[in-house]
C-alpha cells in the first residue's frame, strides 16, 4: 500500500480487494486514505456499488457550467452574443444560469436587460477573501426567475485591477450556485482574462469577418488549443455582411481556424439598436427572426440539455433560493 501511495495523485480514489477478514486491517486501509475494502471473494455488483459509493459525495459543491464569451477584436457584438445567449440558456433550460459581466467600467449587461445594477461587479472583486455567495447574492439583479446578472451600471471610477483569484474566486462561487455561468469578458489581455479562458467549460470567441478580426481569432484558437487540449472553443461570425464586397468568407476563417462557426449573425444596425433601446433580449423584441431559432440551436450545443443541465445541478443546495415563483401575468 505505502508503494502504491506514491504513484496514486491527489483525487484518485482507491478500493481495494483482499483476502484478510478483520476489523484492524480494514481500519489500517481507511486511515491510509483507502476508499474502501472488500473482502474477497467479490461479486461484480459488490465492486459496481463500491465504485458508485467512491464517486457520490453529497456534500461536493456542484459544477455549472461556464461558458465565456470574447470579441476578437473590438466592437464585434461580442457582450450583445453573451447576453442573449444568457437568456436564451435561462429560457431554453428553465434552470439558474449567471451572467457575469466584466467589462468592469462599461459593461452595459444590465442596460441591455432594462436593468440598473445597484452593486457593481468591480466592488465585489475587491478582495478575494471576501467573495461568498451572500456577496454574490447582493451583488446580483434579477431578470425573470431564472436569469441573474452580476454587471455594472456604468462608471468611470478608476478601479484597481483584480487579482485573477479573485475573479477566479467569484466564478467558481457561481458556479455552484447555478448550472450555467455566462461570462462576458472584456477584449484585454492579462491575467484574470487569460485565468477566466482557462477555467471556461466553453470559451466562444466572436469575430467580424475581417483580417484583423482573422488574426486574433487564430491568436486565441491557437492560444486555446495549446493549453486546454480537450476543451471546445467555439466560433461565432458576427456582422457577417456588414461589408458584403470587401469582407473575407466564412470559408476563410473555417479554413484559417480549422473551426466551423457554430453562428453566422448578419449585420443589422436597426434591429439591435432597437433592442437596445427597449431593453430586450432577441427573444423577447424579436422572437419569430431567425436569431432566435439559431441562438437556441447554439445554446443546445452549448449544453443546454435538460439532462447536462440537471446532471450539473445535482446535488446543488444553494440553487434553490435562485428558483424564484413566477411573478404573477
Ligand atoms: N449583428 C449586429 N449587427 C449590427 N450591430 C450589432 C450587431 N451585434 C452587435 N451590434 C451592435 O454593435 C455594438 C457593439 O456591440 P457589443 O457591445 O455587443 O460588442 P463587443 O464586442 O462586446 O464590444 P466591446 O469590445 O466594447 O466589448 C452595439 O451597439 C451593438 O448593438
Ligand atoms: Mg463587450
């Protein structure tokens, strides 16, 4: 046992089959940090149950699922993507789902959402010992019973940079509260923007179809693809003919990428300002466009299954204060 001690890594759980029937040495095998013994002879139900009793731990925190949103470039409609893809996740699952935005002084989130954040977000990275989930909570502003936003009402107090605990602190503690995490993140580079990419389930990476929007889609694919091998990276044209004469084809970035956008989203100046300006989400403002159908496409893939969505879930106590009654029609 003290041989195998060595090469078993943190985490890795060990059951054990042996022939000795007694109280000590089992009591032995426990304090080393065995997860159970059996007593041979076993049957394979006996190791099934072993095995189910060593991977069940009510009291784990629960995972959501975390999926970041990041503008090649500026300007893409990247924030405008995360947001609607919140709310569509919220309405598609009818489950928890936080959106977190991190455009610290000028996210517009709430405004999108016809919603005035009282707390901003930047306060509560502050001090990464501080974040909890009664922090979160008080942090957080409603929409609908599903939808919660961490965001900001807009300021230009100059704020001191969080530290990447703290932002990564703050993620993982809403990921126990809600099966799905949303996170806007700025287009800056360094290092709670490139810790958030790292600690992403799904990271899906916006781009216009030009060539400096190409070169920085590749940088962060290639970027990606070096350090989280077997997490998806996901991209979305956005304004896809804004330019229709002089912009390169969605076959250029497939090519360049290796990577079939999951989403083409045509220019439509109107359209979003529109929903801008009543405070609408696309299914909202505009259900029967095509966006709407597209964007739950998107969101399935994005695991917004029931049965991901529930498995994630499992075990989640905080969540329950997030189901709020439907507000009376
Ligand atoms: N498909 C679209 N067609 C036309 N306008 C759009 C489209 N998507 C977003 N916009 C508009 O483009 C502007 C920028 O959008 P948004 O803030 O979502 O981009 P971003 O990539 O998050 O920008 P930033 O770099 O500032 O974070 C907004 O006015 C938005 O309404
Ligand atoms: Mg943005």
């Amino acid at each position: 046992m003290e041989a195998l001690a060595e090469v078993v890594e943190p985490g890795r759980k060990v059951i054990v089959v042996g022939g000795v029937n007694d109280v000590q040495a089992y009591r032995r095998l426990i304090s080393q940090g065995v997860s159970e013994y059996l007593v041979a002879p076993v049957s394979s139900e006996d190791v099934a149950n072993a095995i189910i009793a060593c991977v069940k731990d009510p009291g784990a925190a629960a995972r959501g699922r975390v999926i970041s949103f990041i503008g090649a470039r500026g300007g893409v409609g990247s924030s405008t993507l995360a947001v609607n893809m919140a709310w569509t996740l919220a309405e598609l699952t009818q489950e928890a789902v936080i959106a977190i935005d991190l455009d610290l002084n000028f996210g517009t989130m709430g405004l999108s959402l016809n919603l005035d954040p009282k707390q901003s977000v930047a306060d509560a990275l502050t001090d990464s010992d501080r974040i909890d989930s009664v922090l979160v909570e008080r942090t957080m502003m409603e929409h609908g019973p599903n939808l919660s936003i961490l965001s900001t009402a807009g300021s230009l107090k100059e704020l001191v940079p969080p530290s990447a605990e703290a932002v990564e602190r703050l993620v993982d503690i809403c990921r126990t509260m809600a099966p799905f995490v949303v996170v806007d993140l700025p287009r800056r580079w360094n290092a709670w923007v490139t810790g958030t990419l790292l600690q992403s389930d799904e990271v899906v990476i916006v781009a216009s179809p030009d060539l400096a929007n190409l070169r920085d889609a590749r940088q962060l694919v290639e970027w990606q693809k070096a350090r989280r091998s077997n997490a998806a990276t996901k991209l979305v044209i956005s304004k896809s003919d804004a330019a229709k004469r002089n912009q390169l084809s969605t076959k250029d970035f497939q090519d360049t990428l290796g990577t079939v956008p999951s989403m083409t989203i045509g220019f439509d100046a109107t359209l979003f300002a529109q929903l801008m300006n009543n405070g609408q989400m696309i299914g909202e403002g505009a259900k029967a466009h095509k966006l709407n159908e597209q964007l739950r496409q998107f969101a399935r893939q994005l695991g917004a299954r029931r049965g991901i969505a529930k498995e994630s879930a499992k075990g989640l106590k905080l969540m329950t204060w997030l189901k709020r009654p439907k507000s009376p029609a």
